[in-house]
C-alpha cells in the first residue's frame, strides 16, 4: 500500500517537472531567414561576375571590377545585419521621428552642389568617401516612422482621419523621393509601403479593395488613351516614352525599347533549363547594364526558365520567413515593422521581373540581392538586421 502512494506520488511530481518543462519559454533566432539571406547573396555574386566579367574586362581592365566590389560590401552588409540583430529594435521608438527629418533632408541635399549624376539622373548623394542613394533610406523611415504612429494612434487609425494622417506622412516621403531626386520608382514603393501598412493596420479591407480597383481602371482607362492618342518622339517625357516602349517595344527595338527586346531575347534563347552558367550570348554587351536591373534576364538565359523558377522559390522563402516573424512578433511594432520589410521586398522583385517579361514600363528598380549596387544592399542588409532583431524577441513555450 505504501509502495502504491509512493509510486503515485513519484509520478505526480514527474508530471509537475514535465509541465514546468513544457511551459518554459526559450529566445529564438530564425537561422532559417538567415540561410536564405546567405543563399541569395551567394547566388547574386555568382551571377553578378558571370554576367558582368566581361564588360568589366573591356571597360575597366579587371572581370573582377563589379564582382570584388559587391562580394566586399556583402560581406560587411551581412555582418552588419547580424550585429543589428542583437539590438533591441524597440530603441527605433526614439528616433522614429529623427529617422523621418534625416532621409527628408538627405533627399534635399540631392538637389544642392553635394548631390552627384550618374547614367543621367541626379539621385546620389556624396559626402566625402560616401557615396549613396538617400532615397533608399527614405524606405526605412517610412517602415520604422509609420508602425510608431499606428501603434500610438490606437483605434483612431480605424478612422478617416487617422488614415489620412498616416497617407500624408507617408506620401509625404515618396514626394520628396520624386521632387528632390527624381525618382518616381522609389517614390512609388514608397507610396505602397504606406498604403500596405495602412492595409495592415487597418480592421475593414472593404474600402481598400474599391480603392484598388477604381485605380487599377484608372490605370488601363490612361493607357488605354495614351496607346491610341500619343505619338513620341525624341522631344516628349521619358516616361512616356517607357509607356508606349512597353506597348510596342518591337516598334523602338533600335532605339528606347533596345534594352528590353534584348533581355526577352535572352530569357528566350535560355529555355528551360539554359545556356548553362557563364555561356549566355547577351551578356557580351547585347543587354546594356546587364549586371542592374535586367541581371533577372541573364539569369533565365544561363540557367533557363527552371533558374528563374528557383530563384522565385527563394524569394518565396524568404517572404514566409518574414511572414512567420511578422506573425509572431512579440508587439504590434515589430510586427508592423516586419510587415513594412515584407511589402518592400514583395514590391521589388515583383517591379523587377515584371519589367524584365515586359509585363510593365521601365522602372530601374533593382533585383534584391542579386543586382549590383552598394547603396541597394546596404538599406537591404540594415532591414534584414531589424527583421531578426524582431524575430530574437519571438518566445516559444516547450
């Protein structure tokens, strides 16, 4: 009888310490965002140099010009990240507004003597041994700036008011992205960041879908007008210009639509499976700037449609990692603040290879993490860093 009590007591404070156990909460780290991170920007070096070896060798003496420049900077972009990662990402609450007034000001400096050209826009900004893009940074205000006031607006962002406040601020920086640097790419993603995040935030999806759609009819009714009543020369906008490349590229293959006849061209000679890395024919000066914004096209050209597929996959998972953390982060901040990184992405590799197919009007926005550009992966980086930053915060009971 004695031994009965004694096993029963045994096993009821077994269950206890099972219990405890299983209640424990334990820190997280999401290594699998970080593999995908490692993954992409190895894969982008290795089709960074195959497709801009070449041109490098010709224009600049060295196949390694674009390839050493972007490996350095990756290298420290990543490293950089996993430090930003061990901050505690609330401390952003400080300088929301800060962050806000600097990309504002960084911006208007475009337009004054520190401001610098390239390929003929004037969008960089040069301070001493930095040179970059100060629109980039304008993406990382409005993700940290936006999720600081929906989170102390409280129910008011439920109302038009409160909307309207978060549009304006917002809108606010995609109008200098485009006034002071020229830029309506950037201004655009901008915009859209602003308009997901408020998407997000707020509890009746109605209003937006009637919104989405009078715009979207907006747009086909304006293109559809252009494509009947507008005839370009060298005189007219180049946007307008982009427009009708993108409805008749055929008719200004020698011309405008060049870049985008050759990069259709390359994803169509790849085929399926490609060319094989390192053998694509468009690269050798065929597709201008190929390492850019067309790098998708060379990519499908070597390692055919079956590449870009994969390239998709990772993409892919990389958004259900940014997903999951915005899903389980630990207070409304970070998960806005992961679900602004979200949209960005999404928004660019989706600009970007819908402009590679011809699917829309030249952009000049950049593949993630597969393009060249230092300014590009650095702010890319600095939003990895946050989203792991708000991912270490996630606590999981065993």
């Amino acid at each position: 009888m004695e031994n009965t009590k004694s096993q029963k007591k045994s096993y009821s404070t077994a269950s206890s310490k099972s219990r405890a156990r299983r209640k424990t909460k334990t820190d997280y780290y999401d290594y699998s965002l970080v593999a995908v991170i490692v993954l992409l920007t190895c894969f982008g070096l290795i089709m960074l140099y195959s497709t801009s070896s070449y041109m490098a060798q010709i224009n600049y003496g060295s196949d390694m010009y674009f390839f050493k420049k972007q490996a350095i900077i990756s290298v420290a972009c990543i490293i950089m990240a996993l430090i930003i990662s061990r901050i505690n990402y609330r401390i952003l609450n400080r300088f929301s507004t800060a962050f806000y007034v600097a990309a504002l000001v960084l911006m208007a400096l475009v337009k004054t003597p520190l401001g610098q050209s390239s390929h003929g826009a004037q969008r960089w900004l040069n301070l001493g041994p930095v040179r970059f893009q100060p629109a980039e940074l304008a993406k990382i205000a409005v993700i940290v700036c936006l999720p600081y006031m929906i989170v102390h607006m409280g129910k008011k962002v439920r109302t038009l008011k409160g909307c309207m406040v978060l549009a304006v601020v917002g809108g606010g920086l995609a109008l200098a992205a485009y006034v002071f640097t020229d830029n309506l790419s950037t201004a655009i993603i901008i915009f859209c960041i602003t308009a997901g995040l408020i998407f997000v935030a707020h509890p009746d999806i109605k209003i937006f879908i009637i919104i989405a759609g009078v715009v979207i009819a907006l747009a086909v009714i304006g293109v559809i007008f252009l494509n009947a009543t507008v005839s370009v020369d060298g005189s007219g906008s180049f946007r307008l210009r982009r427009i009708m490349v993108w409805l008749h590229p055929e008719e200004y293959a020698d011309s405008w639509g060049y870049q985008t006849i050759q990069a259709l061209y390359a994803i169509g000679s790849g085929g399926f499976f490609g060319r094989g890395l390192g053998n694509s024919i468009q690269k050798l000066g065929s597709v201008p700037e190929a390492q850019n914004d067309m790098i998708f096209s060379i990519i499908c050209e070597e390692l055919g449609i079956f590449g870009g597929l994969i390239v998709l996959m990772l993409y892919a998972y990389l958004l259900y990692r940014l997903f999951v953390i915005a899903q389980n982060a630990p207070d409304m901040f970070g998960s806005l603040m992961v679900s602004g990184i979200f949209i960005h992405i999404a928004l660019q590799v989706i600009l970007n290879i819908a402009v590679v197919v011809n699917l829309m009007p030249n952009t000049g926005v950049t593949l993630p993490f597969i393009s060249y550009g230092g300014t590009s992966i650095v702010f890319l980086m600095a939003e990895m860093g946050l989203a792991l930053s708000v991912a270490r915060q996630i606590k999981f009971e065993e």
